[in-house]
C-alpha cells in the first residue's frame, strides 16, 4: 500500500441508514451502492446484518452485485452477527467483516456489566472466529475516543495479533476535538507495537460539528482510512461528510498532505443527490461542497470579481464535483435509449419490462413539466423499483376539500383483479385519504412520519411523499411520486402496506 493512498470507506448504507428517517429499501441500497462504485469509493459498508431480515437482504444484495468496491457488513462480536455478515457476504467478490466492541468505561460499565480484561477476551475470541471466514477485518473499539489510552493500545495491539488488518478509531459521540484526535493516533502510532501490521482508519460523528475537521485531523497523523456518509447522514447528528472530507484533501494538498484516492469527484454531485432524493433528507441550502447556494454569488461585487477572475471567490471549481454539466437532462422528444442511457449514468439499471414503464410515464411527465432533471428520473425509477411482488395500486382519488369545511375523500384501488373503493372523512385530506385507505385494506397501521419534498425546483415540480408506518412493532417506509401531491402522499401510504403485506 503506497504511503499516501486514503482508502475511502463509505458508511452511507449502514451508520448513514440509521439516521431515524432514512430508512432504504434493499433495491435502493443497491442503487445507492451502485452509484459509490461510480464514485470510487474503497469499500462500502452495506449494513448490518443481524439486526433484520431487511438488512441481510440489502447486504446480500449489494454484495453480489458490486465488483469493484469491497463489500462489508458490521458485527458485534457476538458469533451469531459474524454468521450474518458471512451469509450476507457469500457472493461478495471482495468481502470484508467489520467487527466493534465498545472499550471506553461508560460502556463497559453500564452497558456490558464486564470489566476490562473480559472485554479483551470477547474482541478476541470474535477476531478469531472472523479471520476464520474473512481475510479482511476491520476492528473498531467503539467509543475510542473516551477510552482510557493505556487499554485503548492493549486492545488495539491484541487485535492486530488476532487478525485485525485495519484499525478504526470511532469517535462514537463526536466529543473529540482536533489536536485531541491528532494526539490519540499519534498515540496510538507510537504505543502499539505492532500497529505497522494494520491500517489505521478514523470515524468521526458530528455532534459538536467536528466530525471532517476531526477526520483531516486523524489522517495529517497518519490514519489512511476515512469513514464517511454521502451529505453526512448518520446516527443523531451525522457522520463525516464524504464530499468535505475528500474536497478538503483535494483542494488543500498543500497544507493538508499530498494524498492519493480512487474517488472521481465529479460523481460527488450526482451522489449526494441520489442520497437525497432515496432517503427524503434534503441537502441545506448553505451545505459545504453541494448546497445548492455554495457556488451562488448574491453580491454584486462577488457577481464581479468572479467573471473576471473566478478563484477570488471560489476556492473550488463546480465542475469538479459534478455541478452544472449534466442537471438538465431530457425532455419531451427524448427516445427511448437516451432514457436507458441517462438512467445508466445514474446508476439505475432496469429490465426492458420496467424501462418501458418508466418511459411512458417519462413522456406523460414531460407533457406536465417543462424540464425533466435527474432527480425526476430517479423518482420514476423509484415507482418501478419497488421489490414486492404485488400489492394495491391506485386507480382514482376524489377529495371534496375546503378552508371550512370537513374533507371526505373517495379512494379506489386495485389489488391483482379486484376493484376496491372506500371512504372517509379526516382531519386533513392526506388524512381522508389514508384513513380511506384502511378501511379498505383492514389495516390501521400507526403512521410514525410523513414528509413531502419537491422532487425538483419550479411550481411544476414533482413532490416525494415518503411514510413510515408501524404495524405490530414493526416500521415500514414507502415512498411515491407525483406532480399531485396527494395522489404522492397515497401512493406512499400504499406502498408501505404493500411492504407489510410483501
Ligand atoms: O460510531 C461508531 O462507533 C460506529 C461503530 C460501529 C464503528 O458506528
Ligand atoms: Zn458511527
């Protein structure tokens, strides 16, 4: 490995997934995954697959798919969690078990009731059992970061011992700060023994803001792997942002380090939009790297400088990450291929039958709306990627609504040959509709969230309504898309019953 090559290592699928809201579907994971692939990234971490049959089908799914990144899948050290990962990995062309026990007091203390020497022994006991299946592990002490030093390094060397090859040094809860994590793996560089046998990698969450400054930090002191999320989702307030961490290393070679990666940064656009539209986080507006105002001058005097000379306000140029060179894509007199062609482009890679369904509602689209960008693209995409088998689908809905007066809305759905209609006043008429709906399907499932974003900018954009629902303790998410957002929030509430009855 040359001395200076960061292997980039995209959580996006598994810490990024566990933000509450995001949750993907196997098929999307896999879109998602596909697009990293594109991006470059070294190794994607593809969930966790113990911890739902959802899961274990999304990793299983990506892993034999993906060729080129390495595919991984997170273990406690629990034997039952190592066998997950290694079903879920069966057809992985580059596998990769990612192994994590909590090291620091606080846990071993309330979470784990063992004291230090019991927690050495499971880490071993499961790096063993791991390098049994795995010639590529990965070992995280969670919660490094608040770990006393001294057993931070005893871990660390037993695991390299044990067949750890890299090293990650989590910051859990994003409580570090820059020359503290400066310290910490220079520490670690010159107290364990054998840490030249293993990579040393960093994750960074971003609770106190710090979580790319944190990670430039680790790599000027010698860590070669960074744990990133595409636009920073993750647990509560996020993990590092894979587009910051790799602008940073790209624009500042100069005082950061002169590095080398394998990620083409004019992928990062795409992704993060791709990450955006499939999880319904949108990205802020001030959002380094791809907000949509960070390439925009309002001041007139910036408005000047930058025509006559395009650096004085802008330290990076948009087309290296992808802005401005392929937003605006087809529009109505689009054929057929040129569709396939741009859905490729952007990851998405479907069966003749599906393309033609995309296709006719592309053209019917088109006549609704004057642009067509990506993001519609992929949110039509989305309709036909849906992986259940069969389910209800909407025909008709008719709302009789008003400032004063109490809404009743009038559903009709198909579900294989049977036509089904039902009613309902509500207290809204997104709320008509769904109840509606239930009487219908005998369902009532507990609705958990709703949003509904624009799709796209303009009045005739497309509005992403996105549901989660719990029935019986379990959550389910849908998605659907219109440019009536009523007939999206009912194709949403649809499709998360059909993933119940799926
Ligand atoms: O934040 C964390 O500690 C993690 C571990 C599983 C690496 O996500
Ligand atoms: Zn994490």
């Amino acid at each position: 490995m040359l001395k200076n090559r960061i292997i980039v290592f995209d959580t996006t699928l598994r810490d990024g997934e566990q933000a509450p809201g995001a949750a993907l579907t196997s098929q999307q994971k896999l879109e998602v995954a596909y697009q990293l692939e594109k991006l470059g990234v070294d190794v994607i971490e593809a969930g966790f697959p113990i911890a739902s049959p959802d899961d274990f089908k999304g990793v299983s799914l990506v892993a034999s798919s993906i060729k080129k990144s390495m595919v991984c899948g997170l273990a406690r050290c629990l034997k039952p969690d190592i066998e997950a990962v290694r079903g879920s990995l069966k057809k992985a062309k580059r596998p990769r078990i990612h192994v994590f026990l909590a090291t620091s007091k606080i846990h071993l203390q309330y979470k784990f009731k063992k004291p230090e020497n019991e927690i050495l022994e499971l880490a071993v006991n499961a790096l063993r059992l791991a390098g049994k299946y795995f010639d590529d592990v990965e070992f995280s002490p969670e919660d490094a970061t608040r770990t006393d030093r001294n057993f931070l390094y005893r871990v660390v060397e037993a695991a390299i011992k044990n067949g750890a090859k890299t090293i990650n040094i989590p910051d859990t809860v994003g409580y570090s700060y820059p020359q503290e994590m400066y310290d910490l793996i220079s520490g670690i560089r010159n107290n364990v023994p054998n840490i030249n046998k293993a990579v040393i990698a960093v994750h960074c969450h971003d609770d106190l803001g710090l979580a790319t400054a944190n990670t430039l930090s680790a790599v000027m002191a010698g860590a070669r792997q960074v744990h990133c999320t595409v636009n920073g989702i993750g647990e509560r307030a996020g993990n590092a942002s894979l587009e910051e961490v790799i602008m940073a290393l790209k624009v500042r070679r100069d005082g950061l380090g002169d590095y080398t990666m394998r990620i083409k940064t004019e992928e990062i656009y795409k992704t993060s939009h791709l990450v955006s539209t499939l999880t319904g986080f949108s990205i802020p507006y001030n959002k380094a790297v791809v907000g949509k105002n960070a390439f925009r001058h309002e001041s007139g005097i910036h408005q000047d400088a930058i025509i006559k000379q395009r650096d004085t306000y802008e330290i990076m140029d948009p087309k290296d990450i992808g802005v401005g060179e392929t937003e605006l894509v087809l529009g109505k007199h689009s054929g057929k291929h040129a569709l396939k062609k741009r859905l490729k482009e952007l990851g998405v890679i479907l069966e003749d039958e599906k393309l033609a369904g995309v296709f006719k509602e592309f053209k019917e689209l088109a006549d609704k709306k004057k642009e067509i960008f990506d993001d519609d693209l992929i949110a039509l995409a989305q309709e036909r990627l849906k992986d259940y088998k069969k389910g209800y689908e909407l025909i008709s809905i008719k709302i009789v609504a008003g400032t004063d007066i109490v809404p009743v809305a009038n559903v009709k759905v198909k579900d294989g040959k049977k036509i089904l209609e039902n009613e309902s006043t509500g207290d809204g008429p997104v709320d008509a509709c769904y109840r509606a709906i239930d009487k219908i399907t005998r369902l009532t499932p507990k609705l958990v969230s709703y949003k509904l974003n624009a799709v796209t900018r303009g009045k005739d954009a497309q509005g992403m309504a996105r549901v989660e629902i719990r029935v019986k303790n379990e959550r389910f998410s849908g998605l659907g898309t219109s440019t009536d957002i009523l007939e999206a929030s009912v194709k949403a509430y649809l499709d998360a019953i059909n993933r119940v009855k799926a």
